[in-house]
C-alpha cells in the first residue's frame, strides 16, 4: 500500500446531476487529490448520453449500468425498481473486479446500496466508510395524500399547488428497512463485524441512527465544509442601499426545500417594505408551480427567479440577508456558503442548519412552514442592518473557526488513517466530538 491509501467513491448519482451530496463529494475530492490522495468515483450511469469515463474538475469518475439505466424512466414502475436492482450488483461486481486498486471504499448515502457493497469489501479484506446523507423530515413522508405548496391566503383547494409525490425523500435507512428486519439484521451484524465507519453529517443524524438501532461503533460526526477562498464577504464598499434591502436563497426548487413558505413569508415582508427585493437562485421540478404562486400572491415584481448561476458567490454578494427554509435537510451546503460569504442568515430548525446556527448569536432560526415566524425573522434583519451586519461577521467567523473544507478533509484523513492501520479498524461509540485532527 502506498503511503496514502486510494479512495473509491460509490455514489449512486453525480455530476451532470448535481445536489448537496454530489457537490460536496466532488468537492471533497479535489482536495483529496490535491494533498496526493489517489481517488476515483463510482457512480450510476443514468442516461446513455453521458460517458461511462470522464474527469470532472479533476476527479475521475466512472459510470457503470447504463444499459440498465439509461432508459429506465420510460419503463413500468415494477421494470424500474428491478432494473436498479440489477444495477446495484453491476456495481458490486465492478467494485469487486477492481478491488486491486483502491485500498478504502467510501459510500455516500446509507441505502440498500451498503448490503452487497459490504459483503464485496469483507470478501476483499477491505475497510468501507458509509456516509449518511439525509435523516428524512423527522416525521412519516409517505401518505395516500399527495403534498400541496402551503396555500396562505389563496383556496387551498386549487389544483396547481398539489405536488408530484416524486419529490418526498425519506431518510438513509428507508429502503433498507423497506427490505425487513431480517435484512436490517444482517447488515448491522456484517457492520460491526467488519468495523466500518459510519459517518454522519449533523447532530440530528445522529439521534436518527440511535433511534433506528444503528448506533454503530466508530460513527463519527464530521460536517460539510466549504471553500472559504471562494465564498467571502462581499466588498465593504458594495454596501448599498440596495444590497441592504435585497435577500438571496440559494436552492432547488423543489418541494423539500420550503420555498413555497417563503414566498407566503415574502407576502408579508412585500406588505411592510415594498423597497425589499427577493433573489431566488437555482431551478428544479417545481418551479412553475413557484411563478404561479408568486403571481397570486402579487409579489412576482419583487422576486427575481434567478435559475441556475454559474457564479453563485457572485449572488450572494447582490445581498446581504440569505435565507434556506428547507422543509429538512442534511448538512446544506447552500447554508454554508452564505455564511462564509458573511450574509445574515435565516433558515429553519432542520438537520445541519441548526448546529451551524446559534440563535441570536450568528443568525436566526425558525420552524419548518412556519412562513409568519420566517417573515419576522426577516423584517428584524431587514429594519436593522447593523444587526444583519453583526451576525454575518458572526457566521464567517464560525465558517472559519469549523467548517472550512481544509478541516473537514483532515477529519477524514484522520479516519483514512485510523482504518488502514493494523489495529485500527476497532470503532468507539457514538461521540458529538469531531474526530481527531490530523496534524
């Protein structure tokens, strides 16, 4: 084995298909790579277009199962689930195949995926880390009751703000509980017996495994992190009247991430400063539905649906208030960003956002769908630019005191080391402490 040990990393979608999880591996990567560390991503080949080898920024990827995948979405549902199923062998056998040439291999996300990945990594005597990337909403998601965007003032009975059901997301461990308690079982003993390390983005992921009896030894918390040479404060001398009035979100427009509450939350800030502008940037699945709620709500002149940015530290610096009012989330990355880029920040009580914020101290924090609680959150930080100014001095310094990308990637060097050691594949219990910082 080489000094450093090579890295395979399975991922079930990246890049063209980008999200939290699929930026922040790439991400990741590219640091790794650059401190000399050999590492490669494994990920589906979800349509036939894009090529089943390519760099991406640096990061060699490799996409397998296309003849599976590639027209997947045209076929029965029953077709569907089979022909993924089919695809997470084609990836073991793969991964089994190459097994030579990658000395740790890191899963992202906790799915079914794990089971026959780590029966691949005890037949080849090799260490897995499992990161777990969603704990779900904290609630049931799957209903006979298809989601709606809240109504606000408008007849909740109209049809335009009903919801594909597509876009509900249930935690890590869903499908792999889906496949009964004899499966869950075995997973959890083959986990222990092969002491790997499970890694888990946020507190709450935390109490998420504990409750769902995966309390594994070894977990370890270890957050996203961010690139703080990219996402800084903008330009004291940037400071305009506009900017001071003008609140940037950053997400997906999909259901998961509560933009529809922030517009009803924006209806009410339009009523008490007509001057306030909201920039909305990125694109997804619902963002229709978002313009015509918008319309009805008659504050379309005062939002800006800004679609995808190539140059996102760019918008951050068109305001100095952001916002994330995700119905759940993991550890988002969006988040991360604005407060690196010294925005005042405003997101809900959810998974990730609520260790990165403190209330009062480095931003403000509101409950999920809560758009009255999130339209007062706002107007205080938009009537008292002093304060917004204080809280994102206060949130760049928590990026960089511990959520810079360097620090996270030495987290996991240190569990990169600890795995490969003779000994060292023996875990500890559950612990909120970050993990031993290589020096």
């Amino acid at each position: 084995m080489s000094a450093l040990p090579r890295i395979y990393v399975a991922i079930t979608t990246f890049y063209p298909l980008v999200g939290g999880a699929e930026t922040q591996t790439l991400a990741q990567s590219q640091l790794l790579r650059s401190r000399g560390y050999d590492v490669r991503v494994v990920t589906f080949r979800h349509s036939n277009t894009w090529l089943p080898y390519e760099e991406v920024r640096g990061v060699p990827v490799q996409r397998i199962a296309g003849h599976l995948l590639g027209q997947r979405d045209n076929w029965p549902r029953l077709l569907q689930r089979l022909a993924y199923l089919l695809a997470m062998f084609a990836m073991s056998w793969t991964l089994w195949r190459q097994r030579n040439n990658y000395d740790i291999l890191q899963v992202c996300q906790f799915s079914l995926l794990v089971l026959p990945l780590a029966f691949i990594c005890r037949l080849a005597g090799k260490p897995m880390t499992i990161v777990v990337i969603s704990a779900g909403a904290g609630k049931p998601t799957k209903t006979n009751e298809p989601a709606k965007l809240l109504s606000g003032p408008l007849d909740p009975t109209l049809s335009w703000l009903r919801v594909d059901g597509k876009t509900w997301i249930d935690g890590d461990l869903y499908g792999l509980e889906q496949a009964g308690p004899f499966v869950v079982q075995f997973m959890r003993a083959q986990l222990r017996r092969m002491g790997s390390v499970v890694i888990v983005l946020s507190s709450r992921m935390q109490r998420y495994l504990i409750e769902h009896n995966f309390s594994l030894p070894g977990t370890r918390l270890v957050p996203n992190g961010v690139d703080i040479t990219r996402f800084y404060p903008a330009a004291a001398d940037l400071s305009s009247e506009e900017r001071r009035h003008t609140v940037v979100c950053v997400s997906k427009l999909r259901y998961e991430k509560g933009i529809d509450a922030l517009l009803q939350a924006w209806r009410i800030v339009h009523e008490h400063m007509p001057m306030a502008r909201l920039i909305l940037v990125g694109s997804g699945p619902i963002e229709p539905q978002l313009t015509q709620l918008a319309e009805a709500l008659g504050i379309y002149e005062s939002v800006e649906f800004a679609g995808l940015q190539s140059d996102v530290p760019a918008q951050f610096h068109r305001g100095t208030i952001a916002i994330l009012p995700s119905r759940w989330e993991g550890m988002p990355n969006a988040l991360l960003e604005g407060m690196a880029s010294g925005m005042a920040c405003v997101a809900t009580r959810v998974s990730g956002s609520e260790d990165l914020i403190q209330q009062g101290e480095n931003g403000l924090l509101v409950e999920p769908d809560d758009y009255e609680q999130m339209a007062q959150a706002l107007l205080t930080l938009l009537r008292d630019p002093a304060l917004a100014q204080r809280y994102g001095q206060a949130a760049r310094t928590t990026v960089e005191q511990q959520y810079t990308l360097e620090q996270v990637i030495d987290m996991y060097g240190a569990i990169y080391h600890s795995i490969t050691q003779p000994k060292g594949r023996s875990g500890g219990r559950i612990t909120s402490e970050r993990y031993p910082v290589t020096q």
